[in-house]
C-alpha cells in the first residue's frame, strides 16, 4: 500500500476484507488462534487502511 493511502479512514467494508485474509491464515496454519483473536480484535479497532495492512503485512497476498 503506498504511502498516501495508510492515512485514509478504513471502512467497514475494509475491516471485513482484512478479516477474511485473516480467516485464512488460520486455516492455513499460519496463524495460531490467540494471535488470530488478536489481530481480528485490532482490525475492527483500526482506524484507517496502514492499520488494517499491517496486521496482515506477513501474510502471503489473497493470490498467490
């Protein structure tokens, strides 16, 4: 994500996305079920889109 979009307000449509990225790190093994309760937790907290991106900045893209 460029610079000039981490400072934009994140949306509800936003956080839904970056949930169901989240979903899928923890099928896939990738996440363990706190670290997963946690950075759900933190994506509805978050208020814009560098928030949401960095919880899911060490997870492969929805394509791979």
């Amino acid at each position: 994500m460029g610079d000039d979009r981490r400072g934009v307000r994140a949306g509800d449509a936003d956080r839904e996305v970056i949930v169901r990225q989240l979903q899928r790190g923890l099928a896939e093994g990738r996440l363990d079920v706190t670290e997963f309760d946690e950075r759900v937790r933190a994506a509805y907290a978050a208020r814009t889109l560098g928030e949401l991106a960095d919880l899911t900045a060490d997870l492969p893209p929805d394509r791979w």
